[in-house]
C-alpha cells in the first residue's frame, strides 16, 4: 500500500471519527434542552384562583353577572343566586385554563367586531386575567378569543355553559357537602319516621337546578344538620317530578319521579 493511500485512509477515518463524535454532541445537546410545551392560553393554575367573574352580554346596560368564590377547597356563587356550585362545572370551567392556542395575532389595528369581540359574547375573569369571547372560526370551529391584547383561535368547551343558565352552575346536591342530615320534618300526610328517610334526603340528588319563580308551596320540609343549622325546603309539585324550593337561595330543584316515594314516604 502506497504511503499516499494510507495517508488518505487517515483522513478518511478521522473524519469519519468526527462525524460520529460531532452527531453524538448534536444528539447529547437536544435531550438535554428544555422541551417547548404548547401555548395555553392562561399561565394560571387552578390553585391560583381564587374568583372568577362571568358576564354575558357585556356590550349591554344591564349585562348579567355570575360571580363565583373560592372558600377552601369549594367553589360558591355569590351571585346572581347564593350557593355551593357544581363541582363537574367548575372543573368544565377551568379545562379552559389548559386549551392550546392555535392561532395568535396581536389585536392592535384589528377590526374586533370581525372576530365578534367588539363588544364580545361573554367575558371571563380568572382572578384579574380577563377573557373576552367572539365568535367561531367557521373553518377550525375554534373559537376567536381576546386576551392579553391578542386574538387566539382556542378550541374550547365551555362557551354553552358560560352563556346558559346560571342555575346550572350550582350543585344538584341538596345538602351541602361535609355536612349530614340529623333530622327532618315533613309535612302532613308523609312519614318523617320511615327507615332510610335521613340517608335518603342526605344524598338526594336533582336532575337540574333552576330559578324559583314564585310557586305556591304545598308544604314544608325542615332538614336540621349536624351544625345546628337547618334546610327548608318548599314543596312545589310531587306529579312526575318533584319540585323543590329553597326561597332562601332562590332556586328550585327538580327531581327525577324515582326519587320522591324514598324522600316522601306515604304514613
């Protein structure tokens, strides 16, 4: 073998040894770089909040206005109605927190109206982080949503709930959670003594809480809790479902018809 031939497989095999060494360095510096997650729309984490305001038609006079508190580890409504919420809704509520934003354009000189956001369908503040929401991408079905001074394109799930009835925000549960049922009251005609009445009332369940609407009441249910405090329910109708009201709260819950034979026992 000629000395210029062994020269050349040198230089062949070093290079050779470099690249290797070179793609091995590449590789070794990208598993050690920080991965890029995708862009959420919120940095906010659920243990961040504390409050979050809803106002639906903010263009209007009279815009209306859910307000929702933190109070340990339960969510309440302050307004327009007063109660536990509904924890399935709250966590709905915030699976906006983790939507990926596909799209974003910065909102100055845009024309809002547009993208529905001048003035905006419904407007959400996680604490004072403020979401304003138009209308959807007819192509994507992603929604236009501005915050930040940005317009996101966010494919998200809550718009129905946060443009529904306030009421469905609230809990289904009749009695408020950590608290037990000591004694109950009904009214004429029924057996407040009938075994499994107390556990009954205890995890009764509506299909759907509503707004009460002034119906007369034809009797009363007095639920007393291990606090002392106590629960009155309003009778509305027992034909089908039964209806309840607390006036207090000033909802009204509906029940399904297999429940009320257990919560109202015949004597």
């Amino acid at each position: 073998m000629s000395h210029t031939t062994q020269t050349r497989r040198l230089w062949l095999n070093l290079a050779l040894l470099l690249l290797v060494g070179g793609l091995g360095a590449a590789a070794w510096w990208q598993s050690n770089q920080p991965v890029k997650l995708p862009e959420t729309l919120l940095s906010l984490t659920r243990a961040d909040i504390t409050r979050v305001t809803i106002t639906r038609e903010p263009g209007s006079a009279k815009p209306d206005i859910i307000r929702l508190a933190r109070e340990g580890e339960r969510w309440r409504m302050l307004e327009p109605k007063q109660g536990d919420t509904n924890p399935v809704r709250i966590s709905q509520l915030f699976t906006l927190l983790d939507e990926t934003v596909t799209g974003s354009y910065d909102a100055t000189g845009k024309d809002l109206k547009q993208y529905g956001l001048e003035p905006g369908e419904v407007r959400v503040a996680f604490n004072d982080q403020t979401v304003l929401f138009g209308t959807e991408n007819p192509i994507s079905r992603s929604r236009y949503l501005l915050h930040a001074g940005k317009i996101q394109l966010v494919s998200e799930a809550v718009f129905g709930l946060l443009t529904g009835e306030a009421t469905a925000l609230l809990a289904n549960k009749l009695v408020p959670e950590g608290r037990n049922v000591k004694a109950v009251s009904l009214p004429e005609g029924f057996n407040a003594k009938a075994a499994d009445v107390l556990q009954n009332w205890q995890s009764a369940d509506a299909i759907r809480v509503e707004a009460y609407a002034g119906e007369m009441s034809k009797g009363q249910i007095t639920l007393t809790l291990d606090d002392g405090s106590q629960i009155v329910l309003d009778l509305l109708s027992s034909d089908g479902e039964l209806v309840l009201a607390n006036i207090v709260s000033g909802v009204r819950y509906v029940m399904a018809e297999t429940q009320w034979r257990h919560l109202l026992p015949a004597k």
